[in-house]
C-alpha cells in the first residue's frame, strides 16, 4: 500500500491561497459558517479552511515576540459545575516519552495471531460520555540538523531536559507529575528541523497546566546534577533503538550523504557523545546546552496549537498572558535550504547489500529529489505513490505476487523530516520479497509503470474530497500536535488542509509537477539497500553508530539495461479501472427502531447473535461491522493455531487485489487471528461498505491456496515468528503468559510446528474443519439500519453454511492460581548479541469484580509517576518502566515492568530496585493525605466520563464487551459509582493485602547480552563483531526453537527458580473460568 504522504514540511508561508479542493466548495462555504457559535467572543477567524462537519472555532493570532498562535475552541455551551480541589503541587515527574505505563501491543504484529484478547491492560484510557480534554502543541522550528559538530545528539538532549523543573515549579518532575494527577500525558519529539512539545489535561486544570508547560520555554532549570542521570535516559533511549532495522537503515541511509551535510548527523546521541566524549574534550555540556536553548528556543521560531471548550476570546486571553514570556532572541531562523542534493555523491547510487537483525528479505530503492514542499497543493509524490503502491489489479505488486517473488510494497516517503526537508525529499519503494524474490531482485527491479495522470488524479481528489466533507474528530493531543506543525508549514487558510488535500485543479499544472518529479525516478540515479540474513559472512563494513553489517558494490551494468531497455509495459501491468466501491449516497439514515444508548441484540440463534446500534450522535455517513467467527478447533494444538495463522494471512492475501479498491475509497478491513476465533472488521462510509464486507465472507466461504502460495506464506510466517521471539518484550509476555494461562500455546511452540512441516492439504482440511463449526457474533454501529445491519448475519450464515456449536467455546483462558511465594523464571534474550533486557514484576490477585478492578486502576494510577520518578529518573534503570494494571482471563494483578541494558546493570539488581521501589511507595501510600487521594479519584472519574472524539471511541469500547461476551456496556458507569464509594484505607488495605506475605509474586526476566550478565564485553552491537566487520565466526541469529532458562543467583534466596514451565504449573490449581461484570 502507499505509505501516508508526508507534510509538505516547510513550505513557503505564502498568501495566495490557490484554487480550493474539492468538496472543497462546502468547505470554502465553512470558512464563514457558524463564526460566531457560542457568541461574539467566539469569534472564529474566517480565513481558515476546516471541514463542514467541524464544529470547532479557529482563531490565528501573532504575540509581540513573535511566537505564531491558533486557538481552538470546542466550545458547545456552559460546562457543567466542577468540583474545586485545593490540593498543592507534590513531587513529580517528566516523563517525555509518555509513557504512561499502559502496556499496548503493536498492531503491525497481529499477523501472528498474538493479540492477547486475554489481556485488558488499558482500562483507564477508556472514554465515557463527559468532556474531552484540553490539549496544546508547540512546535519549535529548530531541531538535529543544528546539533554542534562537537555534541551530536544535542537538539534531542536538550528536549530532555527541559522537563526537568523550571525557576517557577524548580521541582524536577514536577509537571508530569500535575498532569499524573488530574489525568492527563506528555510526550515530545526531536526531528530534523522541528522539536514538537504536547500535553493533554483535564480541562478544570488547562490553564495551570498551560503556565507550567510554558515554563519549558521561558525559564528551564536545567540543573548540573540532572545531567549525567538524563544522558543515561537518552542512552537507553538510544540503545532500544539499536536493534531496530527501520532505525539502523535510516543511520546507513543517512552515512552516504556530503561530508558535512546535516543529513548525515547522528541524530539520537548517547553517553558517548553526550557524557564520555565531552568529558575527555573538557566540553562544558551544562554551557553548551543553556547556550542552545537560548540560541534556538526563541519564540519567534515557535508555533503553538490550543484546543479546549473554553471560548476563544477566553483562549487568547490566556495565551497572551502565559507565553508572552517566551524570549526573543532577534536572531534569523537556522535555514538548511542552501544545502540542496545531500545525496549527489558516488557513494549513493550502489548497491548496498545489509545483514538485517529480523529475518527479512527486503529491497529497497530510494531516489533523492529536490525539495517538494513547495508543491503541496499537487502533493506530486503522494500521487506517484498511490500508483506504484496500488495492490489492485493489474498493479506492480499484484505482478510479484503472481510470481511468488514480493509479500507486500510500500511507495512514498514517512512522515519524518528526515524524508522531507528543507534540502531534499525522499522517493522510496520498499519491497518485502519471499525467498524466489531475493533470489530474483534484479528481475524485481524491471516492475514499472507508465502512467496517464488526469482520471486518478481526478478520483484520487474526489476520495479525498469525500474524507475531508465528513471527516471524524480525533483526540485533541494528537489533533494539536498535527496543526502546530503544520503551523510551521502552510499559509494559514491551509493550517487545517495543507497536509490533506490536492487542491490543484488545473489539469496542466498537477500534470507538469508530476511528471517533472516523475523524470527524475531513473534507475542511474537510485540507492539499492537489499536486506537479508543471506548476505551474513559477506559484509565486511560496519556502520558507526548501530552496528549494521553492510557492503557495497556497483550495480551491474546489465541490470540497469534490463530496466530501462524495456520499455514495452508488460501485459500485466495496466491502471487501476474505475472504483466501484467509492461512496455516492452520503444521506444520514432514519431509525427504524428506537433509539438505546446502549448496543441491543437483533438477532439471536443457535449459530450467532448480532448487536446493534444506531448513531445519532456523531451523524456522519460511516459505520462499522465487526464479527468474531468461534472456533473450538484453534486451541487443539499448537499446530492448529499455526494453521490458523496461515489461514487468515493467506486469506488476506486472496482478498489483497479485489478488496484494495476498497481501501483507496477510505473502507478499512482487517482480519485478525484472535486466540479463540476469526475476527473481521471493516468500517468506512456505510454506503459501500456491505459491498465489501460480502467480499470478505466470500474469500472466507471460497478459501483456496495454492502450494506456491502456501510455500512462501509458511516460509514468511517462520520469519514472523523469529522476529517476534527476538524482541525482549515480546518474549516477556509470551513467556508470563505461558506460565499464567493453562493450554496457551507459546510462540516457541508455534515456532516448533512450523518448523516440523506442514503440507498445503493440512491447511485445506483444517479451513475445512475450521468452517464446518462455529458461533458468529457481531457488532454493527453507525448509520445503518437495524434491518440492513441485521442482514450481515444472516449473510454470513447462509454463505459459510456451518453448523452451530456443538458445546460451548469459552472465549478466555483457564488461569493457575499461582503459589503463595515468589517464583523467578529468568530466560535468555532469543536476539544474540542484543544488549536489551526487560524485568517484569508481577503480583497476582485472582478472579475480583468490577470494584476491585477499578480500585487496582487507581492504584496503578498512583504508582505511575513515584515508579518513573525512583526507577528512571533517580536509578536511571531504563528508558521505558511502567506499572501496569493487568486483567489476565478475567484474574487481575499488577506489575511492575523495567527496560534496561545488560550493558549497565543486571536484570537481578532491577528486580532488587524495583523490590526498593515497592517499598518506598508503599511508605508514601501510608502517608497519603485525604485531599491527595481524593484529587486522583476525581481524575480516574473525568477519564472515564471523559467524551468520545469519534464514533470509532464508542465501537472500540462495545466490542470489547462482545469480544469478551461480558456485555457490561454500562462498565464505566458501574466504575465511576465504585470509584465515588472508594476510600483512602481499602487502597492502602489492598495494596498491602498484595505485597504482603501471603503474596502471590511472579517475576520474569528476558536477560540481554552484556558484561553486567557474565558476557563477554560486545559494545552493545545487535550483532557481534568488530567495527570493519564479523569476524566472530559462527551465525549472529541466535536459536529461538527452545528458551533457554538462566539459574538465579544466591542473592535472590527469597525466590524460587522456574526452569520447567509444564512442570511448574502441572500441579498448580486452576481459578474457575470468570468474567468481571458484577
């Protein structure tokens, strides 16, 4: 698929506001509409164009220093009366990186069927029917690319930094820990050209929370002893990185530009180049980082984003007031403009062949072009990448997988400065090949498209016009932070838009940009990056900063005639043909039934049921069908699950062609292997959408898969699953949850049968078997009848033609009831080489209710900021830990998780400071005051109460009830009364009740490689060997068949090893099967 195009970063501040897009015309008509909501001191600015269904009001405005403002009223009338708090500041915490503690999962990884449905881990996060959030954004226009020569990683330290206390609140965590307390986060980001700063709050606290944030901009403290402690967050930072091949291709991408270029900077920094090599230079880092502060921090360079229900007049009032106080220095903005063709170098069009850390196959070919942000209103590469990374048919893609040779292509550039900047702008194609396809990469490299521009144009403006006409809100932490960089970018009327639409009609001119950045895709003048484990043994160079094995060699001059010496377009390749599945009916539809606040069960019968809810609230023409397809085949065995695997990819890949169209016409599907069954979603304009949800259920009622097909799906899955087993904290779950949950079957087991063969007729039988039993429940929301709605089921039933079940499928697992004492189970890193370690502490309490599930929250909700504080801040542990409040089948606990380095401390002595940690808060619970209890109650209500920004919100929260069969759709509501009965005693009670003899602990440790665990000394590589390459003999991809236990050590008396999991829990009782609804 194309990838999301990148802003226009940096485009002209120009005034002329051009032809204005599509759909276009109802938002030129918004421009003036409803200005004055909510009275004259709502007035919005009527020059910024905004969608028709936005109901917000914009106001731009400019301080005296300069610093460029836009204030964003959500305003809807008078709020409800608050409750006043009187409660002062206690010690806190910055926390940059924002992470909560709420451990999420990555969803680029769900093809392995992990997705955990067992585990709730972010309950707090869920939203109720209240107020939204108030948010800010600020974007500073400074960023790496003007780190000294002398301190990389500077820009990025200094982002740090500033978190840590102000001369107003000197306290050096002291805002994060505000935001802790009245329920809100933080984040901040470092690129190329940019440093963006957001926070979110609860609204009763915006403008507080606004002076403190401010502070970071006006009078950081910045205090000498914080130095060293935050260069070791940043270094860990770094080292998280390392292992990441998207990271390490960037760094080896970014070597081959100019000596000098900013383009070839290392951007992260680390202790190295922050603490030991200043040290031995005699750097004064303290100076040298409130010099760039000064120097770049400058309000002149800054743009800020605003968004709360306050009124507007009340906004700017505010604004003025608190950042008025940002300096200005005076000085002309850095500008990189004049540093143009970065890559014009010999050492760029070669052939780079890398040895990746996952097993992968991958080509990648990336053209450096002149600097596109002046052309956003044609946006010529997001054009170019729609065509080249179409799926449909007739498409490059759907030509390689014919051929069995390509997974899966991208085409475009990231949003990343380092892609888009003021001196160049990235073209790259990224290719995932399948064994054939690495062999045959040449041949991959011929696949090409000639292209007739008008008619996709044309439909590429019209989908998009459709988007924008109806777009759906989002949160407002991430809507600030989007309009603060695009402050930095476009004109104003295009603050909104600019990084959204194709605003060029006239066909001549959208024609000549996108052919001029077209001419300029020539093979002469391409980068060739190809990944594979194949090429270890043969890589002799090394790349500086991440390790990476990499050689180089000319590409072969008869390759490059055989992809410019054809120019006859293959007979498979040809444009995509007219789309069928873009919406033209956007009318809202009538209720049939009446209205519930709640979702209502339809239709009921032995082979499935349907819930069902129509949309009056967000009133846009979209909606959302989601079913869970249950099986009680996949639990079998763990070859059944890896079947199971092989089934929806292969599923996915049969629907890849047919069903894109219906992606590029804004429908959305995903399958996913669920741990108990088939679960299909799609969502999108409701008018097309049962179009392609039909196409679903016939791919699913007709499966096929060839043996070629299968061959290169088996040999892909057998990858994916490495290169989950090689992340510490993905083996972390896996090896928690092997241990908790009784005929779970680990990704180790996956990976066993796979690797013991399967056959094309096994996979056959089992869809099969799979199809000839099941139970279909669903969930459909939006604009949609009840009729029509309840149509997808009984669809679904007539096409699949199973039978019902013929005994009940649970839909969780069988938890043990772990022993009253600590148990360790301590297993090696799977990535040899890799320094990374994670210590998860975890503390199990059983099958609760509804009340002792939210009380937990508010338990982890306390922990969460004394836990950075003591553990990162103090200890300088890791980069990421967290608690977690953990929901496991329906049995609750709480843990604590450390990311660190073997490189710099041992897993033991985590778990030992972590054991400190746990002491102290318990110290600090204790002298709890009644205020300060009350103050987090009263912020752990307003997240729960806190307003859906869109429709996809509500569907996310009923699902899980489905998913789940619980069907507690009022959950938050039954939380917020428990919560308002909780005292300040039944949380100390509980939580001492947990940590106390009768405790049932379980600790799990994936143990990095490095010198703190008795490895040999490697520098913290990914992968061993000296700076001009391997020569450690031997393969640098460790064995992930089988874990590997480590014995724990004499000092950890108080734990008992585990180094057998089967024989472990064989004997351990079982909790009966519980759904938390009372």
């Amino acid at each position: 698929m194309p990838q999301k195009t990148n802003k226009s970063r940096d485009a002209p501040l120009a005034d002329s506001p051009g032809s204005v897009q599509a759909g276009a015309a109802a938002a030129e008509a918004s421009r003036g509409e409803d200005q004055a909501e909510g009275g004259d001191d709502n007035v919005g600015d009527s020059e910024i164009i905004k969608s028709p269904s936005d109901p917000k009001q914009y106001r731009y405005i400019v301080l005296e220093n300069g610093l460029r403002a836009l204030l964003i009223s959500d305003f809807s009338g008078p709020a409800e009366p608050e409750d006043e708090d009187s409660d002062k500041e206690e010690e806190g915490e910055e926390e940059e990186d924002g992470d909560s503690g709420d451990e999420t999962e990555d969803e680029s990884e769900e093809e392995d069927g992990d997705q955990s449905d067992d585990e709730d881990e972010d309950g707090k996060k869920k939203r109720g029917n209240a107020e939204k959030q108030s948010a800010a954004a600020l974007c500073v226009g400074v960023g790496s690319f003007s780190d000294p020569g002398d301190l990389p990683g500077l820009a990025h330290f200094l982002e740090h930094m500033v978190f840590m206390g102000s001369e107003k609140y000197p306290s050096e965590n002291g805002f994060d820990a505000f935001l802790k307390k009245h329920g809100g986060s933080d984040n901040a980001s470092t690129d190329c050209e940019r440093t963006v700063f957001q926070f979110d709050v609860q609204r009763k606290n915006f403008k507080e929370a606004l002076d403190r944030w401010a502070q970071f901009f006006i009078c950081p403290l910045m205090i000498r002893d914080a130095i060293d402690r935050e260069v070791e967050a940043v270094d860990s930072e770094y080292q998280l990185a390392k292992p990441s091949d998207s990271h390490r291709k960037e760094m080896l991408f970014g070597s081959l530009a100019k000596p000098g270029h900013p383009m070839g900077k290392f951007y992260w920094g680390n202790a190295q180049t922050l603490k030991q090599e200043p040290k031995k230079k005699k750097i004064n880092v303290y100076k040298r980082l409130r010099a760039f502060w000064k120097k770049y921090y400058s309000a002149h360079y800054m743009t800020l984003a605003v968004q709360s229900k306050e009124k507007l007049d009340t906004l700017e009032e505010w604004v003025k007031e608190i950042f008025s106080k940002v300096p200005h220095n005076g000085l002309p903005k850095p500008d990189f403009s004049d540093l143009l063709d970065p890559f014009d170098t010999p050492a760029f069009c070669k052939l780079y062949r890398v040895v990746p850390v996952g097993k992968v196959h991958a080509l990648n070919i990336t053209w450096a072009l002149p600097p596109q942000e002046k052309h956003y209103r044609v946006k010529p590469l997001h054009y170019i990448s729609w065509l080249i990374g179409h799926e449909g048919e007739g498409s490059i893609l759907s030509l390689l997988r014919k051929k069995c040779w390509a997974l899966a292509l991208f085409g475009g550039n990231s949003e990343t400065g380092f892609d888009q900047n003021t001196t160049y702008s990235i073209f790259s194609i990224s290719i995932t090949l399948t064994d054939e396809g690495f062999q045959n990469f040449y041949q991959v490299k011929k696949a090409r498209i000639f292209v007739d521009l008008c008619r996709i144009y044309e439909e590429i403006q019209r989908i998009e016009a459709n988007e924008f006409q109806y777009q759906e809100q989002i949160d407002p932490i991430e809507y600030v932070e989007d309009i603060c960089e695009n402050m930095q970018l476009f004109p104003k009327e295009d603050f909104l838009t600019g990084d959204q639409l194709m605003f060029e009609y006239n066909p001549e001119v959208s024609r000549s940009v996108i052919t001029a950045a077209l001419s300029l895709l020539t093979p002469e003048k391409a980068n060739l990056m190809l990944l594979s484990p194949e090429h270890e043994g043969q890589c002799p160079l090394r790349e500086k900063w991440f390790g990476t094995q990499y050689s180089v060699e000319d590409i072969k001059a008869e390759w490059m005639e055989k992809w410019t010496g054809d120019l006859e377009l293959s007979s498979d390749l040809h444009l995509p043909a007219e789309n069928k599945f873009i919406a033209t009916d956007f009318t809202l539809k009538p209720s049939d039934c009446p209205d519930t606040e709640f979702p209502v069960r339809i239709a009921e019968s032995s082979q499935g049921s349907l819930w069902y809810k129509k949309d009056n609230k967000f009133k846009i023409p979209k909606a959302y069908i989601r079913f869970h397809l249950i099986s009680p085949v996949i639990q079998q065995s763990a070859k059944n699950v890896v079947l199971f695997d092989l089934l929806v990819n292969i599923l996915s890949h049969n629907l890849a062609e047919p069903a894109y169209e219906a992606e590029v016409a804004q429908l959305e599907y995903k399958l996913l292997a669920g741990e108990h069954g088939l679960v299909i979603k799609v969502k999108g304009f409701n008018h097309k959408l049962p179009l392609l949800f039909h196409l679903i259920i016939d791919h699913l009622a007709d499966f096929s898969a060839s043996l070629d097909v299968f061959s290169m799906f088996k040999e892909q899955l057998k990858k994916t699953y490495f290169n989950i087993l090689i992340k510490p904290e993905k083996l972390s779950k896996d090896v928690r949850l092997l241990i908790l949950e009784r005929s779970r079957w680990s990704m180790v087991d996956k990976y066993q049968a796979l690797s013991a063969g399967l056959k094309v007729e096994e996979l056959m039988e089992f869809s099969r078997s799979f199809r000839a039993e099941l139970f279909a429940e669903g969930l459909v929301q939006g604009n949609f009848s009840s009729a029509v709605s309840a149509h997808s089921l009984c669809f679904l039933i007539k096409k699949l033609k199973f039978s019902k079940l013929t005994a009940e499928v649970p839909v969780m697992f069988r938890v043990v009831e772990l022993p009253t004492k600590h148990h360790m189970c301590k297993v090696k890193s799977l990535n040899k080489g890799d320094a990374n370690s994670e210590v998860t502490v975890y503390y199990q309490s059983g099958p609760k209710t509804l009340r002792e599930h939210t009380l937990m929250e508010l338990l982890v909700m306390h922990m969460e900021e004394p836990c950075f504080d003591f553990l990162r801040t103090k200890e300088t542990l890791g980069y990421h830990v967290y608690p977690t409040c953990r929901n496991t089948s329906g049995v609750l606990g709480f843990s604590v998780t450390v990311e660190t380095q073997a490189t710099k401390f041992s897993t033991e002595l985590v778990e030992l400071k972590i054991e400190e940690f746990l002491v102290s808060f318990g110290e600090k619970l204790n002298a709890l005051t009644e205020d300060a209890f009350k103050t987090q109650v009263t912020a752990l209500v307003k997240l729960k109460e806190c307003e859906d920004t869109h429709l996809g919100e509500e569907v996310d929260r009923n699902w899980s009830e489905v998913v789940t069969q619980q069907y507690v759709f009022d959950r938050l509501n039954r939380e917020v009364d428990a919560l308002k009965l909780m005292t300040r005693a039944q949380l100390i009670s509980w939580f001492q009740e947990h940590r106390g003899q009768n405790c049932r602990k379980l600790s799990v440790h994936v143990v990095g490689f490095g010198v703190e665990e008795n490895d040999e000394e490697r520098g913290g590589n990914t992968h061993g060997g000296d700076e001009k390459g391997d020569s450690t003999g031997g393969s640098t991809y460790g064995e992930v068949s089988q874990l590997n236990f480590v014995p724990v050590s004499p000092k950890m008396a108080d734990a008992t090893a585990i180094m057998d999991i089967p024989g472990f829990t064989e004997g351990l009782p079982l909790f009966p099967y519980h759904k938390i609804l009372e």
